[in-house]
C-alpha cells in the first residue's frame, strides 16, 4: 500500500474531491458496484486495433469482463441498450465532434451506466467541461494497465477517476483560478463552433454539422470574436491551436480529428 499522501478537497455538483500525487478520486453518493460482482465493459473506440489492445489489457482483471464494443455514436447507444454494461469505456475522439452530447445521452437513457473518457491522444483540452457533463473518470495518454483497470474499478463502484498528471489542472479548474483560458467564458454554442472554426471547416460545414443557418455560425463567430478579443477567422484558427481545441496534425478535412466537446446547448 502506498502511505497516505496530504490531500487537497474541492467540490463539484455537491461531491468531495479529494487529491493526491497518484490521482484524482471524487467520493459520491452514486450507485456502487459491489467488488464481487463482474463489472460489465464496453469498449468504444473507431479503430479495431485500440479496442482490441484494451480489450488484452483488462483481460488481466477478474473482475471485468467485456460484453460489447462500438465503433460509431450509433453503435454505442444501441450497444449500451443491448449489453446494459456497468461502464463505458469511451474515446474522446470517436469520428465525432459531439463527444459532450453522446455522454449526456448515455446518462439520460441509462443513468446506470458510468462512462470513463480514455484520451490516447495526446493533449487534455477538455477534461473539466467533460467531467462537468457526467463522465464518471479521464484517462490520459499516460496511463498504465493498472490505472486503467483502477479506474475501471473505481467508477463501477460509485466514485470518479482522473488520471494523476490532470489532476492539478482539475483541482484548478474547479477552484476558479484566474489563470483559466478565455474561452471559458463562451457559451456552449460558441464553444462549439471555435473548436470546430478551428479545424478549417467552412460556415456552411458548421451550419450543416449543428442544423443553423450559415448567418447563425456568423453570429456566433463575431460573438467569440469580441469575448476572446480576436480580430479575424486566422486569429481564431491560431487561439483553437495555441489551446489544442484541434489536433495540431495536419491532415485533410475528410480525416481530421474534430474537437470531441459538443456544447449543444443554444444560446
């Protein structure tokens, strides 16, 4: 056993966070999943080869056994209504710049299934705002087996798990600090719209992508444009970079990796 280490308490949606140097467990009232029993996984990522690698890597547990896997949105909402899984094992980017809507509509049409975020990636942008829409943990690139099976554990059993190296960036996040970026005083809308402005789409890519007319996607960009004091659309482009709001790979638009929030909430 590891010796106790000091800890730092914050509060989210009336759950006690406690912090230390291995990682980040929020204590809640929410079900608990009794140790004796089988965990149910599903494992949602669109790329065969990354389901299969985690699909070896929690064989290690006996606690966990995997009933289903998805590839698309679609395939994870009818796969988390047939297998009924205890958790969601979900990539952050999974072909879609909606990541924040299919966690919300996972939790609304079963509220028992908790849903741990896996990042592979690389970069963090969104662990707060993600954490705030109802996933249970945040798993970063720099996990290993047994935090991942940790993690696993622990939100099956009714608390929350971030992974130790975003654990201070959460701790600051919800203790308001005044170093947060600019961004987080948009909306969810104009959010969505910079991370996706971001990625070189084009209005009308936008307008189709969030059902709004081309003029709407222009609103919203002149209101993100006055919130961030940005000047014009290369402006924007370079604030979604410098804050990895977007990959920063180049690639053509048919295979960009889009943002993963979704802020579907209208303003």
């Amino acid at each position: 056993m590891y010796p106790r280490p000091r800890c730092a308490r914050e509060r989210l949606n009336g759950a006690v966070l406690l912090w230390s140097a291995r990682a980040l467990t929020i204590q809640t009232t929410g079900p608990r999943h009794p140790a004796s029993v089988l965990i149910r996984l599903l494992v949602a990522d669109d790329r065969l080869v990354v389901r299969e690698g985690l699909k070896r890597l929690v064989a290690a547990s006996s606690e966990i056994t995997v009933v289903g896997e998805a590839a698309t949105r679609d395939e994870v909402l009818a796969q988390v209504r047939a297998t009924e899984p205890d958790v969601l094992l979900l990539d952050l980017f999974l072909g879609t710049p909606t990541i924040l809507g299919l966690i919300r509509d996972v939790k609304r049409r079963h509220p028992g299934c908790r849903v741990l975020v896996l990042n592979v990636q690389g970069h963090d942008p969104d662990a707060l705002r993600i954490m705030e829409t109802g996933a249970a943990g945040y798993l970063s690139k720099d996990h290993s087996r047994r935090q991942l099976i940790d993690a696993i554990q622990q939100v099956a059993r009714g608390a929350s798990y971030v992974s130790p190296s975003l654990a201070s960036t959460l701790i600051s996040g919800l203790g308001g600090a005044d170093g947060r970026p600019r961004h987080e005083v948009l909306s969810t809308r104009e959010y969505q719209v910079l991370c996706l402005f971001g990625s070189g789409i084009s209005f009308k890519q936008i307008a189709a992508e969030l059902g709004v007319s081309p003029k709407t996607v222009s609103t919203y960009r002149s209101r993100i444009c006055d919130k961030l004091k940005l000047s014009s659309n290369a402006a924007i482009i370079r604030y979604a970079i410098e804050h990895h709001l977007v990959p920063s790979a180049p690639s053509t638009l048919p295979r960009r990796r889009k943002s993963p929030t979704d802020k579907s909430a209208r303003r």
